[in-house]
C-alpha cells in the first residue's frame, strides 16, 4: 500500500519570557519550529501500518519555507521511505482552499491508496485542508479519527473515529480515501541519534508550484477563496498585584498562591485579634456583646 501523509511546519511557541505584555510576553527566542503535533500523529500511524505489512510504502510531502526540511528529514529517521517538499515563498497567503489543490495535485502524482493528515494545525485551527484534498481528489475522507484498523489486501479500510460525548463511530470505505486523525491516536517516536545522521545524507525531493502547477489548475495565492482581513493576537492578562494579608503565615500564604486565589487584608470594618487565648475569647465575646449578640456561659 503507498501511503501519502501531509506534514505541516509551525511555529511553536515554547515559553513566554518577553516583557511586553503588549506581545503576550513572547520572546525573540520563544517560538520554534515543529511538526504539526496532529501531523506527527499521522505519521506515527502510517508507521504502524508498515510495521505489519513491510511491503507499505510511505511518502511525507510538507509545503512551506526552508524550516520544512529540517522536519522532513526528522520524519525519514524514524522510517518514512520518502520526503517531498514543496517549496512556496508565499505558503503564508495561502488559504485553505490554495494549499489543498497544490497538496491535492501532488497527491495525484504519488499514486496513493490512502492519505494521512491531522485533523488540523495548531497555527490557524482551520481544519479545512484534509477535507478539501479529498473533494479536490474526489475520494472518500473519515474525520477524527482515533484508531485505524490493518488495510485489508482487498483495500477495505475500517476506522473508529470519535463524535460527540466521548462516544466512537466504526466506519468504512474504500481505499484510495483521505482520514484527518485526532492527537491523541498514539504515541509518536523518537528518532535516534544515528538515524538523524543518516538522514542528513538522504535526497529529499524538492518541487515548486511551477512543476506541479497544469494549464487548468493555477496554483498559488491566486487560487484563494477567502481572504484575511486582519489577523492579531488575543488581548493579554492583565497581571494584578496581589496583596497577601501579612498576618497569616508563611504556609497559608503558600497554601493561598498554589490557588490561584488572593488573601484579603483585612477590611476596615473587620478587625484582627491576636494574643493569648483567653484574651483572644474575652475580646471576642465583648465584640459580640457590641453587635448585639447575646453570649450564655456553658460549663
């Protein structure tokens, strides 16, 4: 079986150390470059379709910049056959509808019986391009996958995909077709370290949309169908100083801050009462006597 999977390179964002809080406090170095956790997912289930048919053949295609072969080559050291990037200075202007038919005419060129995806990208959360692929390509496409049984020899594909309160649907269909995969469906592997070395070494099949790209299907921005208007970050939090009521001890105010919460200084209609216990007591019961309060002695 030859099993495309669509890998996507997105920028991380791995601490927040800035100051501005203008910037949501993200620093210069804060954001890195990484698969697509649901992309890395479906690479880890097309690897685990080949561990129990060797004869499976795996091909990793990623369109965007330069910062693309670097996880390209990642996923040829853990087992991937074959990577093809796809180079596009524009892959930013891209909507979803632009870079399913540029993925789509790939597709058609590898010869495919299924393709693998992530449900969508943690950069814009769209969700749109594994289902308009499989429109472009006219072939069945199964959403939200969490479990893949073994491809029968006859191309019968059965999944389990998740739907609302938790519950599972089984479906099936006919291979070629296009399944978008949850992050949660496994666990991805690790390369090792002589792995990536050799994987250094590899060819890595470099296209451009001029080579892909057919007198009746233009590729690129212009194929938009929608358009960002303004795009910008959530407002940030603002950060209050918390005032921490100086008469508790250092353990209730530990016990306060794990949470979340503020430990009130005393109101000016309240009043704090210290010393010994018997004074303690006496002082309370002459307050009460003062609300109104009637105190009975019990023995």
């Amino acid at each position: 079986m030859k099993i495309v999977v669509f890998a996507k390179t997105v920028r991380f964002l791995q601490a927040q150390t800035g100051a501005n809080p203008k910037q949501n406090y993200i620093g210069p170095g804060d954001l890195v470059d990484a698969i697509n956790p649901f992309d890395e997912a479906a690479i880890e289930e097309a690897l685990r379709i080949k561990d129990e048919d060797r004869d499976t053949e795996i091909s990793v295609v990623s369109l965007g910049g330069p910062a693309a072969e670097t996880e390209l080559r990642r996923s040829l050291a853990i087992g991937v056959d074959t990577a093809t990037h796809i180079v596009c200075g524009d892959y930013d202007k891209l909507d979803s509808w632009a870079t399913a038919t540029i993925l789509a005419a790939q597709a058609r060129r590898a010869r495919f019986q299924l393709i693998l995806c992530g449900r969508e990208a943690i950069d814009s959360n769209a969700g749109l391009v594994g289902p308009y692929v499989a429109a472009r390509l006219a072939i069945p496409h199964i959403s939200r996958v969490v479990k893949i049984e073994r491809p029968g020899a006859d191309g019968r594909i059965v999944v389990q995909r998740r739907v609302d309160r938790g519950d599972r649907e089984i479906v099936a269909c006919q291979a070629p077709a296009l399944l978008t995969v949850e992050k949660g469906i496994n666990t991805p592997r690790y390369p090792a370290l002589p792995a990536l070395l050799k994987a250094r070494e590899r060819t890595i099949e470099t296209l451009t949309l001029e080579d892909l790209e057919t007198p009746e299907t233009p590729l690129g921005p212009a194929s938009n169908r929608t358009e960002t208007v303004r795009l910008s970050n959530p407002k940030p939090k603002r950060r209050r100083d918390r005032q921490l009521n100086t008469a508790l001890s250092a353990a209730d105010r530990r016990k306060l801050l794990m949470k979340g919460g503020t430990a009130a200084t005393a109101k000016a209609d309240s009043a704090l009462m210290e010393g010994l216990s018997d004074d303690v007591l006496v002082e309370f019961e002459r307050l009460l006597k003062s609300c109104g309060v009637s105190v009975k002695a019990t023995t």
